[in-house]
C-alpha cells in the first residue's frame, strides 16, 4: 500500500534540519554584512581623502572643520546648513567645501554617511553632524571657538605643516563631524562644558565612553562601536588608510602629562598649556 505524507518523525526531522542550517547562516549573513559595512566605510574615508586633498591643492591648507564668518552667514552651503539649528552651530562645516552634500540629502549611500552607524534617537539619525566622520580639530580648525581651547581655533594647517602625517590621523569614525584629543581622555585639560552636541563627540567602542555623558541616542554607538571587535576606520594625512581598535586612539592623563597625543592627534608638540 502507498504511503502519502511523511510521518511525525519525518517532519520532526527536516524541522531540526532547517533550524540548524538557519542556526549556521543567519551569523554568517550577519558577518557578510558587516563586512560590507566595514569595506564601505573604508571606501567613504579614501573618496573623502581625495577629496580633501583635491582643496588641499587649490588652496594650500586642508578645509576647516567649522566656518562661522560673515561669507557663511550670507552663503549658505547648497541646501543649507548641515544639522539642527536649534543645537548644531550653524556654518560651513569641512564636507561642505569637499562634497556635493546638501542637506536635503539623506542618502546613506553618501561618503558623508557611515553605514555601520548606530542611532536610537529618530530625530538624530537624519543628522550627518552626528556619528559618522569626524575630522581631527588640530589640523582643521575652527575658524572660531572656545578661548578655552586655542589650538583647535584659527587658520587649518597644510601638509608641509604636519611633520609626521603617516602617523597624524586626519578623519575617522567619530561621534561627531569635528573630534579632538581632549574628547578621547578621561581627564581633559579643562571640563568639557558639555552643552552642545560637539561637547560629546567620541571615538565609537572607546573604553572610556561607558563613564561619561552622551549625547541622547548616541550611547549604543559610543559604548559598543561600530564594527567588529570595536574596530574604527582612521584616514592618515599621508592618504593610507587603518583600521585599529578604538583604544588605539586613548590619550592618558600621567604624571608625566598626557600620552598619546604626539603624533596621533597633534601634528607638532604643544608645551604651552600642558606637559606631554
């Protein structure tokens, strides 16, 4: 006689089948994506390199981080100002000077746009200020800013002003579109005031982001990273791009002064206000 159908153990059977062949796949699909994410986010870093060195060429210097001038109040960049007016500062900001990004664009295919980026906050995640790449304040400057901190203000430095670039990062992963070394110490020169997004700018998967203050909805993306093993993506002012784990980028406060911070984050030694 012709049996029709499959029995209980049959079926029990193809079920335990397809859950292991699920149980496998769904982590190496998850790993392919990320990867993908990584591979992209090394990809935006070069196309902004080119980009900034391309400004570079024509004007002698890299662009500023934030311009805040009379030109920029009256010129607004193409589709206005980047961010949110209600707490962003409002200017040119350096991808502005670099890219046709225009603020109508959210486009997370864009260079400006991290893919592994981690937002909890929904008005944030239209935001590109916010945790995609930030570039190193000591080489682009703010052309105004705290008195508190001079060396991050005034006019951006050049290639030939940098004695060390393939060791002086110049964009990386960052929490906020403009990041310096006093963002990446547990114990800065002077408190940060902790007002506006860019007092919380970080490096994603820091050790220290856990113990301090975050921007809402950017906690996830300080504490945990973006990629795997808390890896970030690091363009250096010779071009060549790093990836390296998140406390590469630690400054230490010693006895001696702060770690760390020469050649990676400033381009030559500064004694005036501090030891190193």
């Amino acid at each position: 006689m012709k049996r029709e159908g499959f029995t209980l153990i049959e079926l029990l059977m193809v079920i335990v089948i397809i859950a292991l062949m699920t149980a496998i796949l769904i982590p190496l699909l998850s790993n392919s994506r990320l990867r993908a994410q990584a591979i992209k986010c090394n990809s935006n870093l070069k196309q902004l390199f080119t980009r900034m060195t391309i400004y570079h060429d024509e004007n002698g210097t890299f662009p500023n981080a934030y311009n805040f001038s009379q030109y920029t109040l009256i010129n607004p960049p193409s589709g206005g100002y980047a961010g949110d007016a209600s707490y962003d500062l409002v200017g040119w900001w350096w991808f502005n000077y670099v890219t046709d990004y225009s603020k109508r664009d959210f486009n997370q295919d864009s260079i400006v746009w991290c893919p592994s980026r981690k937002i909890t906050e929904s008005i944030l995640k239209r935001n590109v200020l916010c945790a995609n790449y930030g570039v190193n304040q000591s080489i682009c400057k703010e052309t105004r800013g705290e008195r508190r901190q001079p060396e991050f203000v005034g006019k951006p430095l050049g290639i030939s002003d940098i004695k060390r670039p393939s060791e002086t990062l110049l964009i990386v992963d960052s929490g906020y579109s403009m990041i310096n070394w006093w963002h990446v110490t547990d114990i800065p020169p002077e408190p940060l005031l902790e007002i506006f997004p860019q007092d919380f700018a970080y490096i994603p998967g820091l050790k220290i982001n856990k113990d301090k203050k975050q921007w809402p909805g950017l906690r996830w993306d300080a504490t945990n990273g973006r990629h795997s093993n808390k890896a970030i993506n690091i363009v250096f002012v010779d071009g060549h791009v790093d990836v390296k784990e998140a406390d590469y980028l630690f400054v230490e406060k010693t006895q001696a002064g702060y770690s760390n911070c020469y050649p990676l984050w400033q381009p030559t030694k500064i004694f005036k206000n501090y030891d190193y």
